[in-house]
C-alpha cells in the first residue's frame, strides 16, 4: 500500500508468478552480456560489421519485428479476455500470438537457409558469430515461448484458467513479453546500427 494525496492506494502486484521473473531477470543479464560483448567487439571491428551487416535481409527483420510486436499485442489481449473471463476470445489471441511466433520462425528459417546456404558459418567471421549465436540464441526462446503459449492454449481449453484463476496466463505472457522485448534490442543492435 502506499498513500497519495491523503488515499491509501493498493500497489499492483507482478502479473504472473514471482519465479518467473527471477528467471526473465537471469536472462535479460544473459542478453545483457552478449549485447555489451557484441558493442565492445564491433567497436573494434567496425569495418567489418558494417560490410558483412550489408548481407543481412533487413527485410526479413523488419517482418519479424512485426510478427513479435503483433504476437505481444494479442498475448496482452488474451491477458485482459481472460481477466473478463472471456475463454473463447483468451484462446483466439493466444492461438493468433502463436501464428505470428510461426511467422517469425519461418522468416528465421528461410534466412539462415540462406545464410548457411551461400557457405556461411560460425567461423566465416567474427561478424557471423555474433550474428549467428545470437539470433539462434533468440530463436531458441521464442521456440520456447510458443511451447509455453500453447500449453497455454491446451490448459484454458481444459478449463484451468478463468477471471479469479489467471496466474499461468499471466506468467507465460510475461516471458512472451521478455523474448519480444529481447528482439526489439536485437533488430537494430545487429541489422542497422552502423
């Protein structure tokens, strides 16, 4: 509780469970080191990111950065249905956050498609190791996240979630939520700073 202008006011909790946010904690650190490894690296190979950055499909990034923010958006949609308890339309935006996490595992797939198919590899460069570890390393939590939206999906359908039980929804959007917020560092950390 705390008291503004003469009211008592209650302070919101964290959404979702507290474990979790001691795990998002641990990884926003392990995303930390790796962008300020990254920045540090790349300050003392500028020339060399910035011609191999050149390679990237910008595009691609700017599709996925799309799909994340989108995805974000409906999985906080799904976090307000349920909290009125409105089941069918908390599984609507959990299965359409998973479309878009399907989107940008396809977009991910055709790049390092490409990418590995023009002979690139985590050797080729220090440029395409940074590149490489880290959007695998992403990619390996938004595989993740999907794991956790659609458990979601299948517990709501099993009746597990409603207005006064809504913890677990809230939990696994807030680490829906930390993958996104990882992306929008990424994007322009590796696709556009120069």
């Amino acid at each position: 509780m705390s008291e503004v202008a003469g009211e008592v006011t209650e302070k919101e909790p964290l959404p979702g469970d507290l474990a979790i946010w001691f795990f998002i904690m641990a990884e926003l650190l392990v995303f930390g080191v790796f962008f300020i490894v990254y920045v540090f690296v790349r300050s003392n190979n500028l020339e060399l990111f910035n011609t191999y950055q050149l390679e990237l499909h910008r595009e691609a990034g700017v599709i996925n950065t799309i799909a994340l923010i989108t995805s974000s958006y409906f999985v906080a949609m799904g976090v307000h249905a349920i909290k009125n308890n409105n089941i069918k339309q908390t599984g609507t935006m959990l299965l359409l956050a998973l479309a878009m996490g399907f989107v940008f595992l396809l977009v991910k797939i055709w790049e390092y498609s490409h990418i590995f198919g023009a002979g690139i590899h985590l050797s080729t460069n220090t440029f395409y190791t940074f590149y490489i570890s880290l959007t695998f390393f992403h990619f390996m939590h938004v595989l993740m996240g999907m794991v956790i939206l659609g458990a979601l999906y299948y517990y709501l359908k099993q009746g597990a979630y409603s207005a006064e039980n809504h913890q677990g929804i809230e939990t696994g959007a807030s680490y829906w939520h930390m993958v996104d917020l990882v992306w929008i560092v990424l994007f322009p950390l590796v696709y556009i700073i120069r």
